[in-house]
C-alpha cells in the first residue's frame, strides 16, 4: 500500500513537471495540475494548448487515475477485513460465553 502510493506521488510530481515544462507554466502549476486532475477535481484554470501538453495530461489521467483509485480499493478492502474479523472475534466470544454456562 505504502509503496502504491509512492509511485504515485512520483509520478504526479515527475509528469505534473512535465507538464509544467510542455505547457510553459512552470514546475508548480505543472504538479498543481496533476494533482488537480488526478483527484477528478479539474477546475479548468489551467488546460492544456498544444500536442505536448494534451499527450502529457493524457499521460497524467492514463498512468495515474488507476493507481490513485486502486490504493484507495485495496485501503478500503483492508479496513473492510479488519472490521469483518473484529466482530467474527466478538461474536465467536460471545457464543462460547453464552454456551458455557454463562448465565
């Protein structure tokens, strides 16, 4: 999990440069705009102009929205199990609580 998300922030920092550099509105404003889209937020106040910019933000939402979405699944299922056999655990106490005599 820890490492699906560090490829993640390196990508939006490399390709958010990237973009930055393609569509000449600097390194910042290039990682603002990956994390923008990456979040499907897309406030429109940067949008690409020219081939290189469009090829790099279709890179940014090809590569990184997967990634992004999937290491929230995989928290989510893990959070999800961990509830599931916490209260397995309290129900199987409770049962042989209750069947030993526990009146």
């Amino acid at each position: 999990m820890a490492r699906l998300l560090a490829i993640v922030l390196l990508l939006v920092i490399a390709l958010g440069v990237l973009y930055g550099y393609t569509a000449r509105c600097g390194p910042w404003d290039g990682i603002y705009f990956a994390v923008v889209t990456v979040t499907t937020v897309g406030y429109g106040d940067l949008v690409p102009h020219g081939w290189a910019p469009h090829l790099t933000a279709l890179a940014i939402m090809v590569l990184i929205i997967p990634l992004w979405s999937g290491s929230f699944s995989l928290l989510s299922a893990g959070l999800t199990a961990d509830h599931i056999d916490k209260r397995h655990r309290q129900m199987a106490d409770h049962v042989t609580t209750t069947a030993g005599g526990g009146r």
